[in-house]
C-alpha cells in the first residue's frame, strides 16, 4: 500500500494533448521538483557529465527514489487509520459524526480506527467536540489537508486505507487530485456526490484506477437504493430464472416530519443550476456509459447523419430517452401513478454505468437490452387531479422529491416555517425521528418473469451518512468477498451483496418479492444519541 506504485512512471506533459492524470500533473511539475533542490543540482550534474559521472548518477537514483515516494517532502508520522473522513467540518460532518456515534461504533460489528479531516483543523476540532465531547471518541484525531497544497494530500492519502470525502460541491472542487492521489497511493475512496458533471470527470480515471486495483466510489449517498436494488434483482432473476433483466423502474417515495433543505443542498443545487459548460453531455441518458443502440428488425444500429458533415451517432432508443420521465402518467401494470422525480436524471445514468461496469469487468450485465427509469410515487392527495389530465395552459409537471413537493415549494415551505438553513448547517437528527424514505422497485426478465423488491430507511440525509460509512466498511473489511478489485465504480458494483448485507444489518428495511405494506412505512429506528 505504499505511495509511487511499482513500475509507475512520472507523467510529462509534452503538449501532444494525451490526459495526464490531475494529480500527477499537480506534483510531477517543473515547479514541485524544483522544491527539492538536491534532485535538480543531481539532475543537472547528470546532464552537464552527460551521463558518465557515476557519483552524480547514483545521487540522482538516490534523491528520484525519495521524490517518487514522498519522503522528501511528507509529515506521515507512519499512522494508518482505517478510514479518514475528510470535509468534516460542516453539515455533512455533522450527518457522519452522528451516524457513527448512534450506529456504526455502537453496534462495533469490528474495532476500526478513524481520524477526521479539513482545510481546517480548528472547525474540524469545533464539530468534533460538539458531537465527541463526554465519549471515548472525544480526542479523535484530526488531519490538515487542502487541495492546493498537493503534500498535505499526500500525508492524509499515506494516512488511510479509505478516505470519505465529504467536501462539496464537488463540481465546484478540485477533487480530482484527492482521487488521482488515492489511485497513486492505492488507497480507496468514497464520496456522497449526487453532481453529474463531477461523477463524468472522474469517468477518466476509471482506467487508472483499475490498473491500479483502487476503488473509487462517487455517489455513495441517501438515494444509492436505486442503484443496489436493480443489482438485487437482477441478481435475483438471474438465480431463479437463468435469464438477464430487460426492463427495471424504481419509484422513490418517502414521509413523516419534512425537515428541509440544508444550505450544502441549497448551494449545490445553484451550481448544478448555472453549470453551461456540461448542459449538453448532461442531457445524454447514458453520459456515464452504458449506451445500448437503437436497432432494426434485422439488427442494425440506427443512426443519425449530421447534416453537411456526414458524422454519424447511433441513435438512443426511444424507452431511454429522459422525455418519459418528465411527465404524470400510470403505470398500468403496476396501478401506480407517478411523477418526475427530483434525481431521476443522475440516478438512471448510475444504473446505466452499474450494467456497463457489470459487462466490462465481470462479462455478466444485468442485461444486455437493459432499461431503467426512476420516478416519485406520486403523493395520494394529487392522485385524483392527475385522473383529469393537465388542462389547456398548464404548465409541464415538476420535479418532486421525498417530501412529495417540488423544490420551489420545499423551499417556500420551509422558509415561512423559519427552517432555512446557511451554508454549513441543515435539520437536527432530532427532527428526523419519524421521517422515511422508501424506495420500490420492480423488474422484467428477457423472457417476462417479474420481481419486486423494496427498501426502506430514514431521512434521505441520514442514509447519505449511512451509504457512507457502511460502504466505507465494506472497502476496508470485506474487500476479499468483493467481485471486483478497482475502477470508478458505482456503490453496487464496488460494494455487491456485502455493502446490502451491512447496510440492512446497520437497520435499514428490505423486502424481496414485493414491495413493504403501508403500515411497514417508518423509518428504521437512529439510536440514541
């Protein structure tokens, strides 16, 4: 586990405009080497000798062996804990702490070390004492690490088998350097990102990190039920009817006391708001992969021709195309009626990219003309309003999240309640003691044998904190039982039947073969404080 990975060679960029990892970009630059002045007085005693100055040779080897390890430069006082969780000096840190107070250190399925991370170690040490104080956990550790300052990455990757970071937004980070840096130092990592353009720019370190045999897990947040739930069945109808998955749809619902938006919520949605740059590659059903072609009756891919060009695109299937999730329909079959929901678009593009990942590294997809669509199970209260249909002038159906209101009206909501958190702060675990979230999931098999399977669990930020850690475990302790060894991965892929294993023995409610009664519908009980 040691930093420089064997055999690695120091990137150079040449200008031939090949991707150099950003990371390696950052410290095998002219201006990092130049901090270590004894490697370039070798550098340039090797070069004026022209290479026969054997003294002068072997002090190059000598210092190169030390800048490629680190040695050089890191403060790594040689502690290795089992996870770090960087970012923690926020809401979010808040949601870890507690989740691990209440459930993971109480319930101690296995002893793990831990330590905390920030830019800053005094705001950092401010939330740990607030939660810690009073516990055996009052004097846990604290790590500086910043983006900018590539060496204090370095100690804090050095430091961890897992790092948990929990710095959004992460569109708005530099956290591909974090990344770059755990592959290096093959240390895994997990994030509780929900931003589509963040999870495609770490897309380009999926090659890196499977020759490396490094797990990198974005997405590991309240809503990767979805995710592990069509792993389950697909899994499922593969067992008990030797055929692949066809068809899958989720519907995402949730109840009790709506605690709001946090203010990391509220700024993330404004950066995904005024994101230009990605607009286009976002609108792509399959933007992290996965793309199944349209085909004719005799199995040739469609196409599109760009007119004037001659370029040529297969064309996306009619069933995959976002459209369908953007309206108030029935589904028929199932007697539900549903919604646009509010992460439909990032969810289905998981799933996508868990079937792909599932063919590339394991030859075993869920199937190979596989569908997904995600929606809200609309509220009862509007069912009759949508029997009428939308009449003339209505506007298009919005959004709908786990409140079973749009986001507009969340935030309305919330604010004449005087619930509007700022940046950094968001609801008390206190106040989520009755609210849950469930999701329902339904699938057809190539041939039309039908599952169903359900989850329920608390608060959407609660089971952020929960995916979190749990997956976090499952990297550290289970890494043997796991199918797969490294890439950028999705939370089924990387954590399989084991993360679904802790995840339900941590509390969280699961169903195989139907979905859970209405009077199942409460949330798994937080523990005490």
């Amino acid at each position: 586990n040691d930093c420089g990975g064997s055999g690695q060679m120091a990137p150079i960029n040449d200008d031939t405009g090949e991707y150099v990892p950003p990371f390696q970009s950052k410290y095998f630059s002219a201006d990092m080497m130049s901090k270590y002045e004894p490697l370039t007085d070798a550098i340039v005693k090797v070069e004026q000798s022209e290479g026969q100055d054997v003294g002068a040779f072997v002090a190059f080897e000598e210092h190169w062996a030390k800048f490629m390890d680190f040695s050089w430069c890191s403060q790594w006082d040689g502690k290795k804990y089992d996870i770090i969780f960087y970012g923690m000096s926020g809401y979010t840190g808040y949601l870890m702490m507690e989740y691990l107070k209440r459930n993971a250190l109480r319930k101690r399925k296995e002893d793990f070390t831990f330590a905390f991370a920030g830019r800053s170690v005094a705001k950092v040490a401010e939330m740990r004492d607030r939660e810690f104080a009073g516990t055996e956990w009052a004097d846990t550790p604290i790590l500086t690490a910043s983006f900018d300052d590539v060496v204090s990455i370095i100690d804090m990757v050095k430091s961890a088998h897992v790092i948990v970071n929990c710095a959004g937004p992460y569109m708005l980070t530099e956290g591909e350097v974090l990344i770059d840096a755990c592959i290096w130092c093959k240390t895994d990592y997990i994030d509780i990102s929900m931003e589509l353009p963040w999870s495609m720019r770490t897309q380009e370190l999926h090659r890196y990190a499977v020759e490396a045999g490094v797990m990198i897990v974005p997405s590991c947040a309240g809503n990767a039920y979805s995710d592990l739930g069509v792993m389950m069945l697909a899994k499922k109808i593969q067992e008990d009817y030797g055929e692949g998955t066809r068809n899958a749809v989720c519907y995402c619902s949730g109840g009790g006391t709506a605690c709001g938006p946090s203010g990391g919520t509220l700024r993330t949605r404004a950066a995904l708001g005024s994101d230009r740059s990605s607009e286009h590659s976002r609108g792509d059903p399959f933007a992290l992969g996965g793309f199944i072609p349209q085909v004719d009756r005799n199995g040739f891919k469609i196409v599109d021709v760009q007119p004037g060009t001659g370029f040529v695109t297969p064309k996306t299937r009619e069933e995959d195309r976002d459209i369908h999730m953007t309206k108030v329909t029935e589904d028929r079959k199932l007697g539900v009626w549903r919604a646009p929901y509010v992460h439909s678009f990032f969810d289905t593009r998981v799933v996508r990219r868990s079937n792909m990942l599932q063919a590339d590294l394991g030859d075993r997809p869920y199937g190979m003309a596989l569908n997904f669509m995600e929606y809200a199970m609309l509220p009862p209260e509007h069912i009759a309003a949508a029997r009428r249909g939308p009449k003339e002038g209505d506007e298009p159906a919005k959004p709908i999240g786990q409140y079973g209101m749009t986001l507009e009206d969340e935030e309305t909501v919330f604010k004449s309640n005087g619930a509007e958190y700022k940046e950094g702060d968001g609801p008390a675990i206190a106040d989520m003691s009755d609210t849950w979230s469930g999701f329902f999931l339904h699938a057809e098999s190539d041939n039309g044998s039908q599952l169903q399977c359900s989850f329920i669990g608390s608060d959407r930020y609660y089971e952020t904190a929960r995916l979190a850690v749990e997956a976090a475990l499952t990297l550290r302790f289970d890494r043997q039982k796991l199918p797969y060894r490294g890439g950028v991965l999705t939370p089924s892929v990387a954590g399989s039947t084991c993360l679904v294993e802790r995840l339900l023995e941590s509390g969280v409610k699961f169903k195989m073969g139907g979905w859970h009664e209405p009077s199942e519908m409460a949330p798994p009980d937080v523990g005490g404080s």
